[in-house]
C-alpha cells in the first residue's frame, strides 16, 4: 500500500529524531569531560562568556531568523541541562529509596551552604544492578552515593578502604571513588553520635535497651557500646545473632523494661515497642518515617531520629566535598521536618 504524504514525514522526522538524540548524547559525553577538566583545574562550573559565545554562533547559524526564537529556546534548555550534568551527583542507592526524604533533604543542604549538587533516588533491587552503579562512580556519572538497605553490609565488604567508624559497625552508607579506590564510611554512626549529644543523653550509670539487630541496630549498639557496657541488644529469635553482642535477648525473654533507663528503637516497625513498660523511660526511635503517637498519659521522654537523619547526610555532603564547614542550624532542621511532616500527612512520600 502506498504511504501518505503524513507517514512520510514523519519517518523523515523520526530519522532526524534519531540523529539529535545521537547528537545531545555525544554533547552530554563531551560535557562530562569538560566537568572533570573544571575539576582537575578548579574552574568555576558556569561560565557566562562561554554561553554567550556558544549562543552568538547559533543567531550565526540559524538561517531562518524569523522563528530564531524557538531555536534559542531549545538551545537554553539544552545549555541549563548540560550544566546540571556537570553539578556534583549524587544519589541514594537501595531497594526502596524512592521513598525516601533524603533528596529534599542534601537539597536543601547544598542550597544553605551555597553548593550545587543533583541527588537521584536510585532504585537498585540486586547485586548486579548495584555493580552498574558502581561502574557510574568510577567513571564519573556520580560523585558518590549513599547507601541503604539492603546493601550497607555488601558495601562494606566491597569497599577498597573504610572508616574507623565503618569497619566498628561492618556497614557503609556513604560511598565515594577517589584515588582509584572505593572508600566507604559510616556517617549514620556521627548522626547518632551528633543526636545523643544534641539532645544532653546522659548515659552515665544507666541501662540501654536496644531494639533490633539489624544494620541500623548494630551501628547504634557500637555508638553506645564505645561509651558503655550496660547495653543490650533485643530481637527475634535468631541464635546465629546472638553471640554478636556482648548481652543480648530475644522479644520473647522480655517481661518489662523496668532493668533498663533508656530504650532504643532501631527497627522499622514500632510494634516491637511496648508503651505500657515506659513509664518514667527515655525512648530513642531512630526512625523518622513512622510518627509516632506517644501516649499522653505516660511520662516518657520521646526523641525520633529526624536529627540524626539530617546530621548524617551534613557528614556525607562533607566527605563528597571535601569540606568540613558544611552544616546547617537548628531552625533549618525545624524548617525541614515541617516540610517532612506536610509530605507525610499528605500522602505525597516519606
């Protein structure tokens, strides 16, 4: 059947279709390796006489000055993503990550100490898609990453190098690629370390109670156990754990609270935690996606773990850019858990 003049236009669109689409990917390769030039030299990321310079030879090559408007649209938008590609990138890799705040959350950071960063969520379900990540790192499409569950331990055991406070705990979060090695570093540590000071947790003569054996449980228990021994670690009935830990119990040996002064939740489900054994008791939930309704008629001191969340990603964004002065203040932390709060009752993310 003969074609018609439509059909036929647009397949000659679509072969032009595909030759742009070659084109801005070449650019966007060249455009990485102008990042990585910037970098080696300390240049500046913008460069206004550069686009003005690129825009001059586009009004040149434009024949057709009556719709030169639309062209140089096109050419903006072009130019505004080819210098996002070349912002610092980074990302959060693990298996639900697109549920995460942690975007909004380096965002918002990178703006109050005047840096320029894209943060992705990354949704990686395997070891193999976590491998093509790492490739990404190594050849400079991103310039770290943090890590989440499940990976923290496979990445701990992949790493070239890692921190004191890394290898105390067998698990990274935070990953980046500098001197052709993988070096990883535990900064949920330095956030609940930053939390217990933040918030004047006495631990002196006191018995800590956590809950859960997971990643996050083990990165807590190391923090306390590095300032005391009376802490115990809760969870179910797993043998295999439970010479991990120096005192240990399973959910099911717990008959109250009453031995311990501070309680530690570390698992993603709050229904491990009884409220009607917490009386006069500090509770500690790590977590800052489950908000939780401490009951009114209990006298129990409650802390979430919003701030060690947002200490956690400072520590990181220092160690991606290699800047220690990085940090934001209190009300910043406010601001960001009113807007937590709005996402959350909303249903729009955690």
């Amino acid at each position: 059947m003969k074609k018609d003049n439509l059909s036929i236009i647009r397949e000659n669109i679509d072969k032009l279709d595909k030759k742009i689409i070659n084109s801005l990917e070449q650019r966007f390769v060249l455009s990485l390796k102008v990042k990585k030039e910037k970098q080696l030299n300390n240049l500046e990321l913008t460069n206004r006489t550069r686009e003005e310079e690129i825009y001059k030879k586009i009004y040149e090559l434009i024949s057709n000055k009556e719709d030169i408007d639309f062209y140089v649209n096109i050419y903006k938008e072009i130019i505004k993503n080819s210098t996002l590609y070349q912002y610092k990138r980074f990302g959060l890799v693990g298996n639900n990550a697109n549920t995460s705040f942690s975007k909004i959350l380096h965002e918002y950071i990178a703006s109050k100490n005047n840096l320029k960063l894209v943060y992705d969520l990354i949704v990686v379900k395997d070891t193999s898609g976590l491998l093509k990540y790492y490739d990404k790192l190594k050849n400079g499409l991103y310039d770290g990453y943090n890590i989440t569950i499940p990976f923290k331990n496979t990445c701990f055991l992949s790493a070239d190098s890692v921190s004191d406070a890394a290898r105390a705990c067998e698990a990274i979060n935070t990953i980046v690629y500098k001197n052709n090695q993988y070096s990883g570093y535990n900064t949920d540590y330095l956030g609940f370390e930053s939390l217990l000071e933040h918030y004047k947790i006495n631990l002196e003569n006191k018995n800590i109670l956590i809950l859960g054996n997971g990643s996050a449980g083990n990165t807590v228990y190391q923090v306390i156990f590095s300032k005391t021994s009376a802490v115990t670690v809760a969870f179910k009935e797993d043998t295999t754990h439970k010479t991990l830990f120096y005192q240990s119990v399973f959910y099911s040996e717990l008959k109250d609270y009453s031995k311990y002064d501070i309680i530690i939740n570390t698992s993603s489900y709050s229904g491990v935690i009884n409220y009607d054994w917490l009386d006069n008791k500090t509770l500690i939930d790590i977590n800052y996606k489950e908000i939780i309704e401490v009951p009114k008629n209990r006298n129990i001191t409650y802390i979430n773990g919003f701030y060690m969340l947002c200490k956690q990603a400072i520590y990181s964004q220092r160690i991606w850019f290699n800047n220690e002065n990085i940090d934001m203040d209190e009300e910043d932390i406010n601001i960001l858990y009113e807007i937590y709060l709005k996402k959350y009752k909303s249903g729009t993310g955690k």
